[in-house]
C-alpha cells in the first residue's frame, strides 16, 4: 500500500498559480458560480464577493506573444500586452464578465480592447472611473457615486440585491485575507525569516487568482500548522523590490539563491495589493472607496505628494532593507517617470543603493543573475 503525502499548503499556493484557469474552471462546477475577470487592484472586490462573484485578476504568462499587434500599439508596456494576449488566446474563456477600475492608460487600452474582441460568456462589462488623484478632497465623493453605480450594475447582473449583511461578508473576507497576508509578511522583520519572498510572492498572486474564502483556510493552516515547524534562514543581504508589476517568481527565486533574501516589496502583485483594510462605517460602499482612496498609491496616482514614497521608507526601516532591486517594466510610463527621483532618494536621504532592472514579457535570468550578483558583492563589501 503507497502512502500519498499531503501536500504542503505551500504547494498548494504554487499550484494554484501555476494551474489558476484549471482552478477556476473547478470553482465553477463546485460552486455554480460567477467569475469577473478585473484589470488593476482598484477594482472594489468586496461588492464582487458580497454579491457571489469571484474576482479574478487577469495577469500574464511570461510567454512570447504575437497576436496583440493589430489591437495594442507595440510600444505599451510587455505586461499589457501579455495580459491582452491571454484573452485573445482564449486563455480566460470561462470568465462571465470582466471589469476594470481607471490606472494607466496602457492597461485602459488592454482593456477596452478585450471587451471589443475578448467574449466572455455573459457578456458583462463595466469600468469604474477610479479618481486619477486620491489625494483631491473631490475624490471622495465621486468614488462613492461610483461604486454606488457599480453596485447596482452587479445586482441586475446577477439578479439580486446586495444587502448590507452582503456587503459585511464580502468586506469581511476581503479584510480577513489582508490581515493575514500581513502576519505573513511581518515574519520578514526577523533576522532569520521563516518564510521567503518567493513563498511570499506565491501566496499573494494565488490570492489574486482563487476564491479569497479558500485562500483564507490556507493561510491560517499554513499560520497554525506549517510555519511553527519552519527554523527561519539566514536572511543574508536583505533586499526590497520596488517598481512595476512583478509576479515572475524566477526573477525572484534567483535572487534568492546568490545568498540574499527578499524582506519586502512595493509593487502592484505584493505589499501593495493588500496592505491597508476596508475600515468600518454604517455606510458601507463610503468605507470601501474610503479604503482605495487610502490605498498605497502606484506612481500613476500619487501626485502631487508622494504618498508612497512614505510608505516605501517606512518599509526600508521596518524590513531592515540594506538593497533595493528597482524593477521597471518596459515603456512602463508612469514608473519611468517616478524612478529617476525615487533611486535619488534612497540613495541621497536614505544612503540605500539600489539596482535598477528592466524587464520584458520574458526576463533574461542569467545576465539579471551576473547583475544582481554583482550588486550583492558591492553590498558585502560596504557592509
């Protein structure tokens, strides 16, 4: 008789990942549920998961592409335009709807041309005009009336109401998942971090990607089960990624392997995505655009002050960060505009070097490796 080992709930993140349209189409007929692909972290999850829908985001697949050449100029940035190309591949065919709050122009463009040649199988489509500038006192009340309006949009899509015990649930899960996720990341705080950016970066793409209920289980049996048995690991140069998307665990699992550890980053698909939680208010929908107005910004709103730029010293500090790893992804406008003045910072008011790295739909891991291990050994030997 052969003893099938349980997985670890470590795999399970990495399978989730790696399989997440097999997982979802799964979901689907475990579920009978609705699944609404989302462009960009502003799109107000918690109206999704109070009214049954599973909010998926769309990524790419680090794959060589030519099909996006006739819908999406050649000049937008790689992520873009391999998320576009997995819509047009056929990659997200069991989406019902798909949905998008306003960022960039580059990911607008993506989308509007996956509503105009991407089916999906309702047919849904909405786009939240997400306030270009937070910081404005107008931003408020205008993204209030706008998720009103998406709310009520959902409803007649899935035909009930969203109540407010609806609307407690789905602000519930979604807070639920972020105050775990930054249990997870604090361990990094130590000298020994029990847990890798790699592993990291693992969980939080999955939470991108599956039901964020299961997502939760997972997290707290890793929590009470997997990570009492983990010793921690000599963090050796700690390092922090900065910049674009990133969710190209490669990338990362090299860095991981020239003796350094990632203790933290700033970017779209980590820290970012789940930092701050929806607070609580009688006015339910007010609490939630409350919580993305207060959202750690993206380069693209965060103006005039940089509200980020906080957060990121902030994170330099807490983390013990000794290195930055500043990602841009090419023709990324908006961080190419902020990454000039930000390496500046760390360098002049921070004294923190930092490495500058751009990256394209695939990333070449053996120059980024000679690169990167180059920039360690300056590290050790400033230290």
């Amino acid at each position: 008789m052969v003893i099938l080992k349980e997985k670890l709930v470590m795999d399970k993140f990495t399978e989730v990942v790696k399989n997440r349209h097999e997982y979802a189409k799964d979901w689907q007929k475990r579920t009978g549920g609705r699944i609404l692909g989302y462009f960009c972290t502003y799109m107000p999850e918690e109206i999704l998961i109070a009214a049954g829908v599973m909010p998926v985001r769309i990524l790419g697949s680090h794959e060589p592409q030519d099909v996006t050449e006739r819908h999406i100029y050649s000049m937008f940035c790689p992520f873009c335009r391999d998320c576009l190309a997995q819509g047009l591949k056929g990659r997200f065919d069991y989406l019902d709807g798909v949905g998008m709050a306003h960022s960039c122009l580059h990911i607008r463009q993506s989308y509007a041309s996956w509503v105009l040649h991407v089916p999906t199988k309702q047919n849904f489509s909405y786009y939240i005009s997400m306030p270009a500038k937070p910081q404005s006192p107008r931003a408020r009340p205008f993204l209030i009336s706008e998720l009103q309006a998406f709310k009520k949009a959902v409803e007649e899509w899935v035909g009930k109401p969203i109540t407010n015990n609806d609307l407690d649930k789905g602000i519930e899960v979604m807070n639920t998942n972020r105050r775990l996720m930054r249990q997870i990341y604090d361990l990094r705080k130590l000298d020994k971090p029990p847990v890798t950016g790699t592993e990291c970066m693992q969980m939080v793409v999955a939470s991108q990607c599956m039901d964020k209920a299961e997502h939760n289980a997972l997290l707290n049996q890793f929590i009470k089960n997997e990570l009492p048995k983990r010793t921690g690991r000599d963090a050796g140069i700690r390092l922090m990624i900065v910049g674009s998307e990133d969710d190209d665990t490669e990338f990362l699992s090299m860095a991981e392997s020239l003796g350094a550890t990632i203790v933290a980053d700033d970017h779209c698909t980590g820290s970012r995505y789940f930092w701050n939680e929806t607070p609580k208010n009688e006015d339910r929908i007010a609490a939630i655009a409350d919580r993305y107005i207060a959202k750690i910004p993206c380069p693209e709103k965060d103006w005039e002050e940089r509200r980020r730029w906080v957060h990121i010293t902030n994170l330099i500090k807490d983390f013990k960060v000794q290195g930055v790893l500043v990602i841009q992804q090419k023709f990324c406008d908006p961080h190419e505009f902020d990454i000039p003045p930000l390496m500046k910072m760390l360098k002049e008011k921070m004294n923190i070097p930092s490495l500058f790295l751009e990256f394209d739909v695939t990333v070449p891991v053996g120059p980024f490796r000679t690169r990167v291990e180059a920039f360690l050994e300056t590290l050790q030997l400033d230290m």
